[in-house]
C-alpha cells in the first residue's frame, strides 16, 4: 500500500495497513467538551483552528529537526532519516517477508514523518536482513537512488542468492557505488561516508585526529571475510548533532577508523554495530566515540550479546542504551530498563525508536510502545 501524506488513519488502521500486530502508539489527549457562550464545543473550535494553515513562522520551527527512525525489522537494520528540508535516506530495508512486513514499517514510519518518498537508499552490505527488504520495498515507494559498496564480496550461496535479488530489483534504477569519503546530498546535513567495501576514510573534514588511548590495551582481532566489513558507512552531522552508522561493521575493521588515533571523534548517537553482536563493538572503539546515547537493533533472539551491551553501557560519558527488542536469551543485568526497549518480551512488535535532534545539539528519543520522550539537552 503507497504511503498518503493526505490520508488519516486510525491506530487500528494503521495495524491493518502494515500487517502489525497491535503496538501501543501515543494517542493525542482528549479534549474537554466545554460550550462556549455561542453554544459551540469548545474542542470544535480548537479543532478548527488546528485545521487551518499554519504561519509560515510556526512551518519553519516545526521543520528545523533532523527526524531519525531506528524501526524495528525484527534483528535486521532499517534506519530512516528525514532532514528539515524533508530530504531522506533509508540505510537498509530489513528481510525479505511473504506479507512485505518490513516495507511496510518502512511505510508507517514515512508517514509519521510526512514524506511519500525516499531521495536515498543506501544499503549498507549484501546480507539478507538489510538488503532483503528492497523488493518489495520497490513495488510501494518511489526511490531516488540506491546506494552501495560495490559487487558482493562474501563467497556463499545464499549472499550471492540477495545480492542477485537486489541487482533485479533495482534494475533500471539508479544506482550509485560509494567510495569512503564520498559525500550524499541530503539538504540540511552533511553526510560523509566513513568505510566501504574494507577501505575507510583518512580524514574527515573539520575533525583532528587524536591519539586514542584505548588503543593499548585492545587485542588484535582476526578479518572475517563475509560481508560485514565491507559495510558501507555514514557519520552524519546536523549542526551541532553527530550520528553515526556503520552497518555490521567488524572488530577488525573498526578499530582502524580509531587506532592509533581517532578520526573520527565523538558522537551524539551511536547506532550500535551489527546489532549488538561481541564481533563488533570492540572497546577501543566504542569509548573512543564516546558516545551520549546508542540505540541497538537487535532483534529478540538475535544480537544483544552481553559482552557489546556491557561495553556500550560502561562507555564514558554514555548517558543511556535504548534497544528494540529485550534480548531474550540474555539476562536482566544485560538488558536496558523496560522503558528504554521498545519491544518487550511476548509483548507486540513493530514499535520504533524516535530521535527528534536540534542543530544546537540537542535531541529527543521517543519510545513508540510507551509514548514516552526523554529529552537530551544540548551541552
């Protein structure tokens, strides 16, 4: 079904139209019914005035966020972001599901966001729960462009299997293969890609490299050769804001990006490496970007390993973990608190995680099970 900016739906519908199963969504508050002295509902009133057109001022504060969806593709990756000029990038579309599943989370999250399409898809690597959504995501969204690394380098049938899907899916399409260093046009921000296809950037501009301390008490970790490496990378910049996603990228090829110095310096939010797997997530890295807030994708039965949460949880400065999913076959102490996980255990799927980010700085990340916001004020 093709996202309508126009069209008003019901939490009921909206659970109809994606395929979900209920989620627990924020509802507006109810308006007292109060006559006014002309006999009208005072709510009907309120209700007439939010129709009309907004003030071209009240247009422009509402529009100076940066918007960043970390849906929930059930352990996989889809990440939308939505700029303040209403320019998008998707970075990866999740599995591939005989009810279109995740496109269709795609589409829910779209829509909060007030956009039809999407200017860019960068699909991180060529495993199936990032790349396997694009299919059908083809059939319901216009796309601008696809990003990519490059050829698939991962010597397996079933990688091949997706990356063959992909090529079909996209033909005819345009498509652009990234480069480290290599920037996305997204109006509002700067978007750089760190690392493609094993290579990584040198620098980055505007930010000194700076020897990293954590670097000497790092093991020397072993390149696997599937396509987690090869993962095509973005550090995104919204004034003040940093953000940086780095697909499954691994131990190995993590710690060049940091070791012997840093290049790339500390971020606001952290998308969590490979979902919260021990292969990534090394500590070097992670206390190297100090970052305020990560979210991980992991899935209920996929991800989360103890180890990464405690690395990320003990990095200097980390203010919160948020997670999609509790991480059913860990343990209490290696879980986030139940108001920062958006999909509880036996609880619905499909909630997402919110950031609404300012260029000063500052954000907010709400959690759409609950309807809670937490606030992050600017430093």
């Amino acid at each position: 079904m093709p996202v309508d900016a126009q069209t008003s739906y019901t939490v009921p519908q909206m659970r109809i139209a994606a395929n979900l199963r209920p989620v627990a969504l924020r509802r507006p508050p109810r308006l007292a019914i109060v006559f006014t002295a002309f006999g009208l509902p005072l709510c009907c009133l309120v209700l007439f005035v939010l129709s009309q057109p907004q003030p071209a001022a009240a247009q422009t504060t509402a529009a100076k966020h940066l918007l960043i969806y970390a849906i929930d593709v059930e352990g996989g990756q889809s990440t939308l972001l939505v700029s303040p000029s209403g320019a998008s990038l998707l970075v990866d579309t999740g599995w591939p599901t005989p009810d279109g599943r995740d496109a269709a989370r795609i589409q829910l999250a779209m829509r909060d966001a007030g956009i039809t399409k999407l200017d860019h898809v960068l699909i991180t690597h060529f495993h199936v729960d990032h790349v396997g959504g694009v299919p059908e995501l083809v059939k319901r969204v216009p796309i601008g462009e696809f990003l990519d690394h490059g050829p698939n380098r991962e010597d397996s049938d079933i990688t091949r299997h997706d990356y063959a899907a992909y090529l079909k899916a996209i033909e005819g399409k345009p498509r652009r293969i990234v480069h480290p260093g290599d920037t996305i046009s997204i109006p509002g921000l700067d978007t750089i890609v760190l690392t493609a296809d094993g290579d990584h950037i040198a620098s980055i501009p505007g930010v000194s490299p700076t020897p990293n301390p954590y670097c000497a008490a790092e093991p020397k970790w072993d390149l696997d050769q599937t396509e987690n490496p090869r993962s095509a990378g973005v550090l995104i910049t919204f004034g003040k804001f940093r953000f940086l996603d780095l697909g499954d990228l691994t131990k190995a090829k993590e710690l060049p990006l940091v070791c012997p110095v840093n290049l790339i310096g500390t971020v606001d939010l952290y998308l969590v490496n490979h979902h919260g797997f021990n292969l990534s997530n090394s500590r070097a890295f992670v206390d190297a970007i100090h970052p305020r807030v990560a979210i991980m994708d992991n899935g209920a039965h996929k991800a989360g390993s103890p180890e990464a949460w405690q690395t990320i949880h003990e990095s200097p400065g980390l203010e919160d973990l948020w997670q999609l999913h509790t991480a059913e076959d860990s343990d209490a102490a290696h879980n986030s608190p139940a108001d920062l996980i958006a999909n509880l255990k036996g609880g619905a799927d499909g909630a997402w995680l919110k950031v609404v980010a300012s260029p000063d700085g500052s954000f907010s990340v709400t959690n759409a099970r609950t309807g809670q916001t937490k606030d992050y004020p600017h430093k």
